[in-house]
C-alpha cells in the first residue's frame, strides 16, 4: 500500500492507459484512411442524426443541422474554385456558424485559418498575411477591424465574404447558401490524407508579440456554445443547460469569483471545471464558493508536442498544471525540465554540449520530444515563418541528432511529481542579484484583499544593473497601499519586492485572457511618459513618485 501510494501507481497506470489507448485508436483510424477530422463528426452523425448536439443562445441543433449546413458551406467553397489543401481564412465570433464553416472547409480537405476575433491593425493584418489564404470568411459583426485595413488586407489578394445574419458591408459578398446543395462533398477529397498534412490554422495568443500561425495535422483533433464570455450570464446558462463540463481559460475563474457573491453560486449541476491558466490563489476559493468536485487543469502550447494534465479533487495539487508519477516518467522521457540561463535566455549546456536536467525543486525551461515518426509529437513548424520555427527547436539536447520543443515556460517539479509553472521565458529578471518570478510575486501579491488584478513585469532604471520589479495593478478605491507595502514585504524577500507601482484602471489581456506585458515593459518606470499614477517603495512605504523620485532614483541617490 505504502509503494503504490508514494509511486502513485493506480495514477500512473490510468494515465498510461489513456496514453497507449490514444495511440492505438489513432493507428486504427489511420489505418482506415480516415484521418480527417470530420469522419469523426459523420461517425455521431450516422449514429444519432437526431440527437441534439448543439446549444446556442437558447436554440439546439441536432447532428443533421451540422451536417447539412456544413455540407452546403463546403459545396459553397467548392464552386468558389477553392481546392484540396487550400487555405481558407474565417474570422468569427463562437456562434454555430464557425462550426459549419470548420467543418465544411475539412469536408473538402482544404485548411482553416482561424483569425482571433479581438486583433485589429498590425496584428490582424499580420495574421492574415501569414495565412496566405485568398478568401476571407468574415462575421458580420467583425466588419470594423477589417473596415479599418481594408486597402492593406484587399492588396493581398483576399475576397471577402460575409456570413452573418445582419448587415450589408460595401467591400464583402454576402453568403448565400440557400440554393445550395446539401449533398455529402466529394469523399476522395478527404481520403488519402497523411497525419502530417495541415488540417487548419491556429494562431497563438501573442503575449510576446505578433501572433505565429501554428501548422496543426489531423493527428489532433452536446457543447453549449457562448457568443463570448459573460460573468453576468455564464452561471445563467449553465443552469439553463444542465451544463456538467465548463471550460475555462486563463484569468476567467477569477472574474466569475470577483462577481457578488449569489444563493444561486453552488445551484447547479457542474462537477467539473476544466481548462488551463487557472491561478493558484485563484484555485480552493473557485472550488469551495461554487462547489465543484473536479479541477482538471492541463498544459500545452498551441503548437507544441508533449501535454501535462492534473485531475485535482483536493489539497494534493492544488496550483499544479501537471502531474507524473515515477512509472509514467521512467516509460515517457517525452517531458524534460532542464537548466536555462536567465540572463542569456539560453539553454545551459554541459561540457560535452548537452543539456542538464533540473534537480527536483529547481526551476528550468520545460522542453517537449520532437518525433516526426509520432504524429502527436511532430512539431510543423510556424506557418510562412521559418525564423520563428527555427527558435523554437533545440537540438542535440541529450545526445545527437534528438530534437526538443522550446516551450518557453519555465516550471518546476515536486517530489511527489507535480508540476509548477514558474514563469514565461523572458519574464523572469534579475534584480539585486538575484533572479525574480514574475508568476511567484503576482501569485503572493493577489491575495491580497484589494488587489483585484496584478501583473508584474521587470523594467530597467538608467544607470543601474539588471531590472527592478514593477506591478500594474487594478485596486479598490479602500486600498491602502502603506499596509500593501507592509504585506510585500512580510511575505516575499526584500529583492522580489516591486519597486514601483502603476495604478491602472484595467490590464491589457490576450484574446485568450492571458495578460500582456509587453507594452508596459516598454513604457518603463518615467512617470514624464506614464499617464497612469506611480508610486515607489521608499523605505517601507509605498509613496508617490513623480519627476523629483524620478531624478533621484536615475542619479544613483536613492536606496532601492
């Protein structure tokens, strides 16, 4: 009892048992030369065409629905002149026309680009360039952006067509598919496919900068579905639905906390909550106010070769994005934690060139096997940027000619195999020294009673080595930043401290409410270019800071 406890092998054996059944399933499917994606969806279809598979603000639609109103999205493409490995861009909100327009451009094996609703100028334009598709696919309601760089989008070749249920735009074609044919498109279209070829388009959040379009295959491939995210309506509709799965992603669990507390929080039917980026402080208090059993919080980048998952239903794990047991990690050496160096941002190698893996505890860079023969684990690459993808492979890692994804992530893992994210790669900065966790500080500081947001980044100071620590915050109007500064410094070393402080009203956030640091690390600490008001730890308080602070800290004469 003792060794299956300490080995965690019940875990271990369900976590390989789902692993080796994947790979058999997909083997068979393989086999069977039906590879993409939508023979799954025919397989539902052919089984329950009447069932209900699709719930949207109060409206369900059944298998059939699906797969005639994808049948004639892809009869649509076709007369359009759109061929076999075509790429297709589609900017739309969540709305069951993205399902039937995903789904119609796979049924004639072309390729879906999938544009991020929230960009507009250089990071919309970026992406559809990268697309290198010629039609564009567009939600009547998502006519602004496109209003805005129209000369910029239509000089790239693209035709725009609009599918929606309102509006006319001057510079799109509406779709039209009611003379459309619903009959099931060409099968050959989709046979024959590899698990290497593209099935679609996915963009990453851009939290460094222009978003990277990431090749996906078809190795990877009843929902209610929500226009957008709504704390207002979210538990509405759960309980409307009888919804026993929600998914979040990041900072979504600490709105939905932050709302008014309700008699109505723990009147439904969820049981488990699943997604990824939820914040350990964020963690037992989601739990416990809403009253889910399940937190199953996973890992994986967009385009990335190796996952982690924790099925986490009590105190063991909470905060963790992962767990590997002793069994799972001798068998699958796909997961590799190894030294970095923070100043270089590079990998640190031994004298022989290798890669040195992190003791248990130690922070380093997460690194994913690349195994073109494993189609889970082959890496594509960024589409139309090779630069990008040459980044983001590390070779020659534990002996020559092996080839790791650079996640970029640094974590740590505990003696009892759970996982820890620590913080991005570039985030993390020195500072008296010393290295600063911009994950760890934020993760202390949000508990704080009237911190209602924190994001911390590091920024440099004129005439001083390394970076001093800076927190943007969104604060109630009863805080009070004398007893914030006391509850820094009680609970992180002195280095780790923030140095200054931007009250802001709000923080910039990813279409995939992951938090932006990039701006702010560029508008640095000089309140002269800063609207926002600053503040700076003067001593044991945090006082406010304007040019005269200003000076005095650029010229060496205050104690930092």
């Amino acid at each position: 009892m003792y060794v299956s406890s300490k080995l965690a092998v019940p875990r271990d054996a369900r976590l390989l048992g789902s692993a080796f059944g994947a790979r058999f399933a997909f083997k068979a499917i393989e086999k069977s030369d039906s590879i993409n994606l939508t023979f799954r969806f025919e397989e539902r279809y052919r089984k329950h065409p009447d069932r209900e598979a699709l719930v949207f603000e109060g409206k369900s639609y059944t298998y059939r629905d699906i797969h005639v109103a994808s049948n004639k999205f892809g009869n649509w493409l076709l007369a359009k002149g759109v061929k076999r490995g075509d790429i297709v861009s589609l900017m739309m909100h969540n709305k069951p026309e993205f399902i039937f327009c995903w789904l119609g451009i796979n049924k004639i094996g072309a390729v879906g680009a999938f544009i991020n609703t929230n960009l507009s100028g250089k990071p919309l334009t970026h992406s559809l360039r990268t697309a290198t598709a010629s039609i564009l696919i567009l939600d009547t309601e998502l006519t602004k952006p496109i209003a805005d760089s129209l000369d910029e989008i239509l000089q790239m070749g693209y035709t725009i067509h609009t599918y929606g249920d309102s509006g006319h735009v001057d510079f799109a074609q509406p779709i039209d598919l009611s003379q459309v044919p619903a009959v099931d498109t060409p099968d050959h279209l989709r046979r024959g496919v590899t698990a290497d070829e593209i099935a679609m388009l996915i963009y990453t959040s851009g939290t460094t900068g222009l978003p990277k379009a990431g090749r996906f295959s078809h190795a990877r491939a009843t929902i209610i579905l929500g226009r957008k995210f709504s704390t207002t309506h979210f538990w509405e509709e759960c309980r409307a639905n009888n919804v026993t799965v929600i998914q979040y992603i990041g900072e979504i669990c600490r709105y939905l906390l932050n709302a008014p507390e309700s008699p109505l929080d723990k009147k439904h039917t969820i049981r488990m909550a699943h997604g990824n980026g939820m914040r350990p402080d964020v963690w037992t208090r989601f739990r416990e106010r809403f009253g889910i059993p399940v937190i199953g919080e996973w890992y994986a980048s967009t385009e990335g070769t190796g996952a982690l998952s924790n099925y986490n239903t009590g105190p063991n794990g909470v905060g963790a994005i992962g767990y590997r047991g002793a069994i799972s990690g001798l068998l699958d050496k796909g997961l590799r934690i190894v030294k970095f160096d923070i100043q270089t941002e590079e990998l640190v190698r031994d004298k022989n060139g290798r890669c040195i893996e992190c003791r248990t505890g130690e922070p380093g860079e997460l690194l994913t096997l690349i195994d073109a023969a494993e189609p889970t684990r082959n890496f594509k690459g960024y589409h139309q940027n090779s630069g990008a993808t040459n980044k983001k492979i590390a070779q020659n890692v534990f002996k020559a000619g092996d080839m790791y994804f650079r996640t970029g992530d640094i974590l740590r893992r505990d003696s009892d195999g759970y996982f820890y994210f620590a913080d991005r790669v570039g985030d993390t900065f020195r500072w008296k020294s010393e290295n600063v966790s911009t994950a760890e500080v934020s993760e202390v500081l949000s508990v704080y009673p009237d911190c209602i947001e924190v994001n911390i980044y590091g920024v440099q100071i004129p005439g001083h080595d390394g970076r001093a620590g800076m927190a943007a915050i969104v604060a109630k109007n009863s805080m009070d930043w004398s007893k914030f500064a006391e509850f820094a410094l009680k609970n992180l070393p002195r280095y780790s401290v923030p140095i200054f402080i931007r009250k802001v009203p709000d923080l910039e956030l990813t279409g995939t409410f992951k938090q932006r640091k990039v701006e702010l690390v560029k508008e640095g600490m000089d309140p002269s270019t800063i609207k926002d008001e600053m503040l700076w730890l003067d001593g044991h308080s945090y006082k406010p800071f304007g040019a005269d602070e200003y000076q005095r800290v650029v010229s060496g004469k205050a104690k930092l």
